[in-house]
C-alpha cells in the first residue's frame, strides 16, 4: 500500500478504470475511491468502457453533482491511473481504444483480489485473500488517513456484497464481516 499511496500523493489528475461489464465490486471501488481522493484535493475522474447497468445506477448517483463515469478521456490529462478489480490488464477494453494506456506512460495501480491478476501495474496491490476490490480500497482509505462518509461507505458495501454473494460465498471471511461492521458503524 505505501507505493500505492506515495503514487497518488504525487499525482493530482487521477483516472480510475473499472473494467468491461461493470459489476459492484469494480464500480464501488472506483466510487468510493473518487470520492476519497477528492477529500484530499486530488481530481479524479471515474471511467469505464461500458454504461452502468440499470441496478447498479444508484452508484453512480453517489458521486458529486454534475460528475459521471466517463466513457471517453484524453489520456494526456492525467498523471495517473488507478485500476480496480481487473483481474487482467485487458479486462478495461481501453488498451483498444487508447494504444498508450497500458505502456506505463502515466503509472498505474493496479488494485485487485483476483489470483489470476498478470500484475499490469506500475504498482500493484492485489491480495487474492481478499473478498473483493472493495476490501483493497477500504485498506487503502484506511491506511490514508480519509474518513470515510455515508456515500463512500454504500459504495464500498455494494462491492463487498457483489463479490461474496450477499456474505454466502466461500470467499466471505472474518476480515469481511469486520469491514461491513466498520461501514454499517
């Protein structure tokens, strides 16, 4: 995590990438990441290839007045990337769009849980233990010091439970249940 965070202390312009087919995980990752980062006077802008499906809108509704998940961006207008919850570096689709995203040009975080990860990032913080991206976010938040906030929280909690079926899958650990507490408190 301390790569991670000397990286966006460095960084002002931050594009946060959710991969193809969005899920939970991966948009309230990137929402509440956002919404984290623009506490700490960071300008972050939230992006994915494909529109938000129609159950997952109220995400989106979390972000502040007048912001949305681009589907379009100039890569020239960042000085970084944050990824979260691709498991592999084609899974955003935006390499196909953009040939310079994936070249390291403006360093990328990859954030993860996926054992399959091909670890594409300049930095990469991806813990397979973990029930999701959303867990790797809130340790990120947690470790910067950003109060988390009701939005933040609801994003983060629509990660966790996208990923571990509702707290029924195999994947939903002790850890898991004491981050929920932490965002219900």
């Amino acid at each position: 995590l301390d790569a991670a965070i000397e990286l966006i202390n460095q960084s002002k312009r931050i594009l946060l990438v959710s991969h193809r087919r969005p899920d939970g995980d991966t948009l309230g990752a990137s929402i509440a990441l956002l919404l984290g980062l623009k506490k700490i006077g960071k300008n972050p802008i939230a992006a994915c290839m494909d529109a938000v499906p129609s159950r997952l809108l109220f995400l989106g509704d979390l972000m502040p007045e007048g912001e949305k998940i681009v589907r379009e961006f100039d890569l020239n207008n960042f000085d970084l990337i944050v990824i979260s919850d691709a498991g592999a570096s084609h899974m955003t689709g935006f390499h196909e769009k953009y040939p310079d995203f994936l070249s390291k040009k403006v360093p990328i975080i990859n954030l993860d849980h996926h054992f399959s990860n091909d670890n594409f990032g300049t930095v990469n913080v991806v813990d397979p233990k973990a029930s999701s991206a959303t867990v790797v976010v809130w340790r990120l938040l947690k470790k910067m010091n950003i109060r988390l906030d009701r939005a933040m929280g609801l994003a983060l909690m629509a990660g966790i439970y996208n990923d571990t079926g509702g707290f029924m899958h195999s994947n939903t650990t002790q850890e898991t249940f004491e981050i929920a507490a932490d965002l219900a408190a």
